[in-house]
C-alpha cells in the first residue's frame, strides 16, 4: 500500500471510480437490465413478485422489459410502483443518466443532459425532476445531535441589472453624502424606471434556505448530515421552530452573530462566531460547514441553472443536501443510495404526466 495513500484526497482515489459513465456505457441493453433488477431487489436469485409475493428468479423477458413470476406467471417490470414505472427509456440510456447525475458535484442541466445522451429536453427535465422528487420523499428524518451548525442563505428573487448604474448621477451622490454626513437615514425613493420597479417586485421572491448540518469535531471529516428547510426570512421564530423539531435537546449548536439564534441558548448549547470580525474562533466555533453546503447551492444557481424559482426552491435544496452528505461515497455507493430512495418512493406524483399539464400546485411548504 502507498505510504501516502491516506492523505489521498477520496475523489483522486481510484477506489471512488467503482461504476462509473464509462463502464455503464460498456454495458449490452440485457447487462444494464439485470442490472437494476440487483440495484432493487440486491440479487438476481432473490426477486420479490408484486402479485404474490414468492421470492426467487424470475423469468426475463428482456426485449420486453419485463420479469416473469415463476409461481403466477405474474408480468412486472424491474421499475414497477416507482417513479420509472411507465417510462419508454432505455435501461441502459436509463442507467448512464444516473452516473451523471451522480458523479456532478453541482448537479446537471436538463439541456446538457439530452445533448450528451441524445434525448427530449422535456424527458431529461422529467427524469431530473423525478429523481429530486424520490430524493424529498425519502429524504432523511432522523434527529441531529452533537454539534450542529445552523444557517440561512437567501436565494431566488434576483435583480436584474439595467443600462444604467445606480447612484451614478451627480445629484444622486450629492444628496446620498450630504444625508451619510448628516446622519440621516436613508431616503427611501421610488423606482426611476420599469426595470427597477420590476427588480423590486422580483424581491417577494426571495426565500431563504435553512441548512442545519450535523458536525463531528472528533473525526475531522466535516458534516455527515444535513437538514434544509424553506423559510420567508430569517427570522427568531423560523430558527427556533427548526431548531426544536430537528435538533436533539442538550445538543451544541453553532451560528453566526444573527439575533434569530439567540434564543437557542434556552434549550441548547448555543456559540456564535461574529462573521464580520472572523471566520472562526479561536475556540474553533465556525460555521464552516453549513457554508459548504450555500457555496455548493450558490454554484449551482449562478453557474449550472442559471436561477431558481421558488415552486422548486426545495428541490434543488434537497438535491444538494444529499449531494453533502454522499460526496464521500464512492459512484457505486450514490448510485446505490439513490436508487434505493427512487425504489422506496413509489410512482411520481409531481412529475407524471408534466408536459400534459399536471403540475405540482403551488412551492413546497414554507416557514414563517
């Protein structure tokens, strides 16, 4: 073993690449088949029949898509009662979807996804869709403890930004130095044009995203869990609600200076470290990982989506969540994961029959 295999970034290990695009690639149509028939029931040998219930191998009829029950000649699809149940993909296209949503650290564009492996933007946008929706559906709901960091980040309800700058008249500097210098508040002023008035509607968009994350300060490895939730603001009502139901009693939870937290310090062992002086205490006290996780959140709505919306704010956060806590495990272990969620879901309701016009009513439900 290499002497320096320990101190080995896990992505540049090349026990990470246990499955990956290029080796699903390399699979027939029938190996890509079987294959999610292990993913599901773990074994080819052990299949559980839908209708009734006998365990054991199953007639295939690969052209067909289909597993045939040995004991009632029961016909049944390895996506059966699942969000693929009716899908007319193939397992292997299918399956080489899956690496690369994944393998992405900041997620997978719809429109990169149908060029790369040559299907409908409106299939890679279901398929995206559905695979986020299992991901809320099954998503963790086990209670934190230990240390735990709590933070909010705001995100959608974007301004755009017009020809010309703000605050670059001469009148406008005059007044705004005059007023600082007086100690004047701020006067607030109407919009001077459509694009600014349609900036300001664009603020009730905003939404913040609560992250709470589980930290081991023992074993140095970061955060193993995280919590997320969609709130209006920041505010003392949101933190604490949050912070009773998803947080055990007793715990020690970190936070910035934001005055929401201070009254965790009733029910918990409550730092903060003041983010305008430093990063972290000298005591260790940081946030470091709840802002790990904005950061990877951020990335992707700047550079991979190019923006949120608010109906599915909660879904990209819930993605990224998972992402943070899998992005130690190795291609065939996330694959895994997902999957097993996917399995345990049941057939979509958010996502099927989309483009027929049956959507999701209204955004996830939010705090305030």
């Amino acid at each position: 073993m290499d002497k320096n295999e320990g101190k080995q970034h896990i992505l540049l290990s090349a026990k990470v690449r246990d499955f990956t695009l290029w080796d699903a690639a390399n699979l027939t149509e029938e190996e890509a088949f079987w294959k999610f028939v292990e993913l599901r029931w773990g074994s080819e040998d052990q299949v559980t029949c839908p209708s009734c219930g006998a365990i054991a191998r199953p007639y295939a009829r690969v052209n067909r898509g289909q597993l045939r029950c040995r004991h009632c000649d029961h016909h049944f699809s390895p996506f059966v009662a699942t969000p693929f149940a009716d899908r007319k993909m193939d397992f292997k296209k299918l399956l080489m979807a899956i690496c690369l949503y994944t393998a992405s650290a900041k997620g997978v564009p719809a429109l990169f996804m149908c060029r790369l492996l040559d299907m409908q933007d409106k299939t890679a946008t279901v398929l995206t869709g559905k695979l986020r929706e299992s991901l809320i559906q099954e998503m963790d709901t086990e209670i934190l403890s230990g240390v735990v960091e709590i933070d909010g980040g705001y995100f959608c309800g974007k301004p755009r930004k017009g020809r010309l700058r703000l605050k670059t008249r001469p009148e406008d500097v005059a007044a705004a130095l005059e007023a600082k210098l007086k100690g004047e508040p701020r006067a607030k002023r109407k919009p001077r044009s459509k694009a600014e008035a349609r900036n300001w509607a664009r603020r009730s968009l905003r939404r913040v995203v609560m992250v709470l994350r589980q930290v081991d300060p023992h074993t140095g490895k970061g955060a193993d869990r995280t919590r997320v939730a969609i709130a209006y603001s920041e505010k003392e009502r949101v933190a604490t609600r949050l912070a009773r139901i998803l947080v055990e009693p007793g715990s020690t939870i970190m936070t910035d200076e934001n005055a929401a937290y201070n009254v965790l310090s009733s029910w918990y062992e409550h730092h903060c470290v003041e983010h305008s002086v430093e990063f972290s205490t000298i005591d260790g006290v940081n946030e470091n990982q709840a802002e790990s996780y904005f950061s990877r959140l951020r990335r992707a709505e700047y550079g991979t989506y190019h923006g949120f919306r608010p109906k599915y704010l909660m879904d990209y956060a819930q993605e990224f969540a998972w992402r943070e806590d899998v992005r130690k495990k190795t291609e065939k272990e996330k694959i895994q994961d997902l999957m097993e969620r996917v399995f345990n879901s049941g057939q979509s309701h958010w996502w099927r029959g989309y483009w027929q016009g049956h959507h999701r009513d209204g955004e996830f439900p939010v705090q305030s």
